[in-house]
C-alpha cells in the first residue's frame, strides 16, 4: 500500500465538458501512472510521469492530458469528455527503483453521458 | 502496444481444489507482477518476479517467472472462498512501462 487516494471517487459528467482527476500519494514515489480499465481489455495506461513536470504519453494518451506539479499529486484532464471515455481510472505509484512493483489508488469511476 | 495473453479468462472450481493460470507474450519482459482484484477495488500486488526462472511464494500462492521470458504462471493451492476475484499478470519491458493481461475470474464454490 503506497498511501495513494484518487479523488473524485465518482464522477457523472456529460458530454463536451472539462473533467479532471487527482492522484495523491503519500509515498515520495518517483512514478506515477494513469490507466483506465475497461471490459475485455484489461489496464491500459495513458500516461505516466517519472518526476515533477516530466511526464509521457502511454497506449491510450488521445483526448487526455496529464500534469505533476509536485511529486505527490498527478492530474488527468479529460479536455473534452466524450462517452468513449466512460470508464474506470486507476492510478499507480512506483519508487525509483527499476526492480519494483507498482501500487494502485481505488480507482475512479467516470460516467460520460 | 504490447500483447499479454492470459489463460484461462475464467475458472469455477470446487473449494479446496488447486488452481493454475498463466500469461504468455511474444515479447520479453524484466519484470513480471501479479495482482488480484476484488469488485469495486484497485488491483492490488500478489507477487512480483525479477528474474528468469525465479520461483516465489506467497502463502498459498506461488509464481514463476518462465525460463524464456515470455511468461509467467500463477498457482494457489488449497482454494477458499475469499480467492474469489480477477487475477491479472502484468509484464515490464525496459523504459518503465508495465502491460497488463486481462485477467482471468476466478469462482469459488463452498
């Protein structure tokens, strides 16, 4: 457990509206990553930061925006919400090392209508 | 992006019986992970393997990292209730990005 909250925990938007996602940690992780998970296609990451203002683009980065001020909070923005992007977000941490594991939030629930 | 194949996408079994489930790529991976997910929840980390061949356990659950690198299997033992969930792989290739299988349901029956 790497001390990581996700908030909102649930979210109803509609479509064509700005929706943004906080990831916090309390773990000084280095690594911080965005996925969303989806029927019949498991976790997929949209990006990922590996350190304050660095950050890059996953499998999934269309339509979404990412931003890390401080090392323990990452943002994702949904500029423009479409209903293609109804799903859940996870968010997960990883230490500096290059042999460790990484740790999830609880997990978003969004609804785009 | 990279394909992790996950078998089986489902098991129902009896309590107290064992079960396997594996995930192969085509790729080779550093690092292979296990979590299990319950409904509601974030995965949440089972085993973590690092090397070629490595074997670990975990209570009831033991993991090894193939030989080849392309895959990893997953087996627990002695089944109960509280198995029940999703069991996803997950695979790391240099540069820090991790793919994940799409897990596969386990049912537990008492």
């Amino acid at each position: 457990d790497a001390g990581i909250t996700q908030s909102p925990r649930h979210k109803v938007t509609e479509t064509g509206t700005p929706v943004t996602l906080r990831c916090h940690q309390t773990e000084n992780h280095r690594y911080m990553y965005w996925y969303r998970q989806d029927p019949g296609h498991g976790l997929r990451l949209i990006h990922y930061s590996y350190g304050v203002k660095d950050t890059d683009k996953g499998e999934v980065s269309d339509g979404y925006s990412v931003s890390r001020s401080k090392t323990e909070d990452f943002l994702l923005t949904l500029e423009s919400a479409t209903s293609s992007q109804t799903s859940v977000y996870f968010c997960a941490t990883r230490t500096s090392s290059s042999s460790e594991a990484q740790y999830f939030g609880p997990g978003t629930r969004l609804t785009v209508l | 992006g990279q394909q992790l194949n996950q078998s089986p996408q489902s098991m129902f079994i009896q309590e107290g019986e064992d079960v396997s489930m594996n995930c192969t790529s085509s790729s080779i991976f550093n690092t292979w992970l296990w979590y299990k997910q319950d409904p509601g929840e974030g995965p949440v980390l089972l085993i973590a393997l690092y090397k070629a061949g490595e074997l670990t356990s975990n209570g009831r659950l033991t993991a090894q990292f193939g030989i080849t690198r392309k895959d990893s299997f997953l087996n627990i033992s002695a089944s109960i209730p509280s198995d029940v969930g999703i069991y996803f792989c997950a695979g790391q290739i240099p540069g820090n990005q991790f793919y994940f299988g799409t897990g596969t349901s386990l049912t537990v029956i008492p």
